[in-house]
C-alpha cells in the first residue's frame, strides 16, 4: 500500500474513533511498528493529527467546545449503548447527581424505567427529561441558566451541590488526556463536575470513545478519582493502565456496530 493510501485511511480511523493505538494500526494495514510511526509523525507534523506516545488523536480546539446541537448527534449510539449499562447500574430507589451534557440526557432517558429515584441535576434538560415520573424526586440546583446548553452553573450551583452526599454521581467529561487529566471547556462546569465527585459515594464517568485523546483546556482532575468508567470501546494502553492502577472498574458498552 502506497504511503498517501495508508494516511488516508490512518486519518479516517481516526476520525471514526477519536483515538487510534500503534498496534492497531500495525495490524490493521499489515505494515511495521517504524512505518506507523513514520506516517504519524507526517500526519503531525501537517498538523492533521495529534501525536500521542502510543497512537494519535483528533487534532481539536482546546479553547471552543462544539455546538450543543452538533454535540447532541454526534456519537448518539455510542451514548445510548453507555446510558443503558450505567442504568442498569443503578438501583431503584437511589439518589445520584446527574450533570451537564447530551451524554447526561442520554443517561436520564435511560432511567425512565426505574422506581422511586432522587435526582439533582444542573441540567435543565435532564430535568424536563425526568419530571414526567410521579415516583422520582428531581431537585434543581440554582444558578445562573446558559442558553447554549441549558445548563445551570455558578457559585450558587456549587454551594447547592455541597450541601448533599448522594449514592451516584455520573459526570461527563469534554476530554481525557492520555495521562488520566480529565478535560473540559468552561471552568464554571468544571468547578460543578468538582463538587458533583466530593459530593458522591460512588462516581461514574460516562465517555465515549471519542473523548480519548481529546484537547480541553481546563484540567478538572484525574480519571484516579472516580470509582467507574463507562466507554463503547477499548481504551488507550496509558489510560487502561491508569485504571488497573488505580483500581477504577471498566465498563465496556458496545453498540451493536462494534460488537
């Protein structure tokens, strides 16, 4: 296969997944460790890629989040797949947090079918999701509401969050860093997911794949902290072992493409 050949497809595996490893690619285009190594440091240096120790990843703003509109269809299997395993996760009965994010309302839809749930939300879609069940207690927390997104953030917010110590906290993330840094766009949403993982007994992280590698530009710790990762596919090498490390369960959730 002709170098130009092999960047094409490097790039739309990358472009599919997020993420690619060295041996993936290795094995996949039948060729050496030296010459995936050679096209990715191309690939770089033309600023289409970012390089990772390992494999490589979308090269993506660090600065501006995507659209909320194109954030709620893109990777929408992927999400369900995840929401599906966290709720089942989850017993009736329990209180949990759930935050900002389309991945968050994937999650709420998810647990329509439970009994007798306590929720705090910041997301006043989760909210509207989740009203519509007589037996669930849904709690909003105050704040100031941001048109984009419909998410409601602030001191008031994390004050709000404090004052609980709920069973579940389920966070999203907008990236993770290949050393477990945990990655967002906006510091008011950080300093909520913050108090969302103080505030809980058990926290989950829902992440599809394509957050593997991705560029944020506001650290909100380290994926040590949590006690669960939930993804669609398997992870990079660093980041699994990070997870055996630290002793964070994973969870797998293929969609019906991937498995």
């Amino acid at each position: 296969m002709k170098q130009t050949q092999r960047h094409q497809q490097i790039l739309q595996v990358i472009k599919t997944q997020g993420f690619v490893a060295t041996e993936e690619l290795v094995e996949s285009l039948n060729v050496s460790p030296q010459t995936i190594r050679r096209d990715l440091n191309v690939l770089a240096e033309q600023k289409l890629i970012h390089r990772h120790h390992g494999g490589a990843s979308l090269l993506s703003s660090s600065v501006v989040n995507d659209s909320y509109s194109n954030r709620k269809i893109k990777q929408h299997l992927e999400k369900e797949s995840i929401a599906q395993k966290i709720a089942e996760q989850i017993p009736n009965g329990a209180s949990l947090f759930l935050d900002i994010g389309t991945t968050a309302e994937t999650i709420a839809r998810a647990l329509l079918e439970h009994r007798d749930l306590r929720i705090i939300t910041n997301n006043i879609h989760v909210a509207s999701l989740l009203m519509v069940k007589d037996d669930f207690n849904v709690i909003m927390a105050g704040g100031a509401l941001r048109n984009k997104d419909g998410g409601i953030v602030g001191e008031a917010t994390i004050d709000f969050i404090k004052q609980f110590r709920l069973d579940y906290g389920v966070v999203t993330v907008s990236g993770i860093d290949l050393d477990g840094s945990l990655l967002d766009f906006d510091y008011h949403e950080v300093r909520v997911t913050q108090a969302i993982i103080a505030s809980s007994r058990n926290v989950i992280l829902a992440a599809d794949h394509s957050k593997f590698g991705r560029n944020a530009m506001i650290n909100i710790g380290n994926i040590a902290q949590i006690d669960q990762l939930y993804t669609d596919l398997p992870v990079p090498q660093d980041i699994g072992e990070i997870l055996k490390r630290e002793d964070v369960q994973l969870t797998l959730c293929p969609t019906q493409l991937s498995s």
